[in-house]
C-alpha cells in the first residue's frame, strides 16, 4: 500500500492553514517573470525544478505578452517534434503555437468576484494561470488552484461561523471580562469579514484602564473630535464605509491609518450609550459588502458585551475597595 501523499496545498501553505485575504492580492503569486527571447528550455527547465509554478509571464521590456501554463507547455513539448520544434527556440515561438488567452485581474478583486470571473472563461483556458495586475502596474501570477481552495476556505468559513457565535457568547454569558476574549472576536470577524487591520477606537475612561496595554485597542482622550470621519460615525450612530480612503478628501488625522483604502467604522455602545468604535482597514481598494457589513454589526455587539462585563467588574472591585 502506498503511503498517503502530502495534500498538494501543504506546498502553497506549508502550515496547513489556508490564511484569510482580503483580495487575490493577499494570496500566494508567483512572479515567475521572463523575457520573450528566453529560451524555451531554460523556462521548461525551471518549472520542472519549481513544481508550484503554474506557469511563466512573458514580457517584452514592460509590456505583457502572454502566460504560458506549465500543463499546456509540456503537453506541446511531449507531443511529436515538440522538443526539436521548440526546446532550443525563444520561448515566444512556444507563446504564439499555445495561443493562450491572457486573463488579468486586478489584485484588489475579492476571492469570490475573482473567482466568478475566472471561471466564466472558455473551457479551454479554465484552469490557466491568471495575471494578477497591481496598482504600479506590474505583474504577477496567480494558480487557479490556490484562487480555487482560498474560496473553499471562505466557504467553510462562513459555515463555521454559528459556531464560532455559539462559543463568543458561552464566554461572555459568565460576565468574565478576559481580555483575550476581544482578540478571539476579531479574529473570529476576520473570518466571515476579512481586513488587514482591525482597531477598537475607545474614549478614555477609568473602565478601561486595564485595556490601555491592548494590541486590539487605541483609548484616545477625546475620540469624539479626532478627526471628521470618527465624529460621522458618531452623529450618525451607524456604521460608515468608505470605499477609497485616499479619494475621501475629509480623511485625514493622526489616528487614521495612512496605508487604509477601504475601511468600515462601527459605532461601539456599552451600558451608557456609545463608547467607541469598531475601526476595520483594508490596504487595497476592496470595499465591504452588505453581507460583511452585516456580521461586522453583529461582532460589534459582543465587543459591547465585553465592555459591559469590564466596567460591571470595575465597578464590583471599587465596591470592594469601598
């Protein structure tokens, strides 16, 4: 009996654990680059030595001239003449007889919009690489396996998430206010809501000194008027999305992230009304949707349970004290 292979994924994700992102640009790219007059064998070359390789880029200075799939490529190259035909050519001779078409996407796509859109091409060219195009315009690949299993991931995510629930409010219905309690709910968001930074905007009060260490907390003296979008969060009382920080001209202030492109702030209340708010950034431009908007909301009120079981357990220790 032969042993049971290592799963395909463990080589893209050595841990085991397919991460989160927030768009295709967060996933494993290869940037498996090369000039069109390369020649074909070294690329042939390369891919068998690089097996997570999907492919090879080809350029012509720094205009894109195509993708060559590495399955596509050794089936040409294992056809009659293949190798004599093209082995010792530039690799562009070996572009033109693929004929593969060239899909690019832009790195700030969410997986399922990406991934909709690779699967909406012609049968042939399904599972060929996609081109992953970044602001600076430069380029990098993207396996349609990896694209294909971070949606899975997202998938199960979603399934997982009443569980997730389940055991959030378990914890919080003993009224222990452990800190890391808070972590295991953004975490658990990051999950169904995807962000590259998440930050619980507090106004500063003796309820909250035990926070004042917390990596998942900002206390500011006067969070009210630090800058003109925290103060619409707060009029409003409603969350606020912003689909381009950098085209929002009142986005500015030394509590805002500078590298924040899209961001979602929710108002955080406790037991005596609004205390703070929830602060979600993403670094590329890829908005929140309703449906993540929706599971932020409802994560946001277990960080106000939090808080309540915090300041009821200040007040019994002053209590105490008294």
């Amino acid at each position: 009996m032969k042993p049971n292979p290592i799963p395909h994924y463990f080589n893209i994700f050595p841990t085991g654990k397919i991460p989160v992102p927030v768009c295709i640009g967060d996933l494993p790219l290869s940037n498996y680059v090369v000039p069109y007059n390369t020649p074909a064998e070294k690329v042939a070359s390369h891919l068998q030595s690089n097996t997570v390789l999907p492919g090879a880029i080809v350029v012509k200075g720094e205009r894109l001239l195509g993708v060559i799939p590495r399955h596509k490529m050794f089936e040409r190259l294992g056809r009659r003449y293949g190798v004599e035909l093209f082995l010792s050519k530039p690799v562009s001779d070996l572009l033109l007889e693929l004929n593969t078409e060239v899909f690019t996407l832009k790195s700030h796509l969410q997986i399922n919009t990406a991934a909709k859109l690779a699967l909406s091409r012609s049968q042939e060219g399904t599972y060929d690489p996609i081109v992953v195009e970044y602001e600076d315009r430069t380029f990098a690949m993207l396996d349609m396996y990896v694209l294909l299993l971070s949606q899975s991931q997202l998938l199960s995510n979603m399934n997982g998430v009443i569980s997730s629930l389940n055991n959030i409010e378990t914890i919080l219905a003993r009224e222990l206010p452990n800190e890391s309690v808070l972590g295991l709910i953004l975490e658990s968001l990051r999950l169904v809501a995807p962000y590259h930074e998440a930050k619980v905007m507090l106004q500063n009060q003796a309820s909250y000194e035990t926070l004042q260490t917390n990596a998942h907390v900002s206390i500011l003296e006067d969070l009210w008027r630090a800058n003109d979008i925290y103060r619409s969060v707060f009029s409003m009382n409603q969350a606020l999305n912003i689909e381009d920080a950098q085209m929002t001209p009142s986005w500015k202030g030394k509590h805002l992230l500078s590298k924040t492109r899209s961001w979602m702030g929710i108002p955080v209340s406790d037991q005596n009304g609004v205390a703070g708010l929830l602060s979600l950034s993403r670094f590329s431009v890829s908005p929140f949707n309703n449906n993540e908007k929706e599971m932020a909301l409802v994560f946001t009120r277990y960080i106000g349970s939090f808080l309540n079981n915090l300041s009821r357990q200040t007040q019994r220790n002053y209590n105490y004290l008294v």
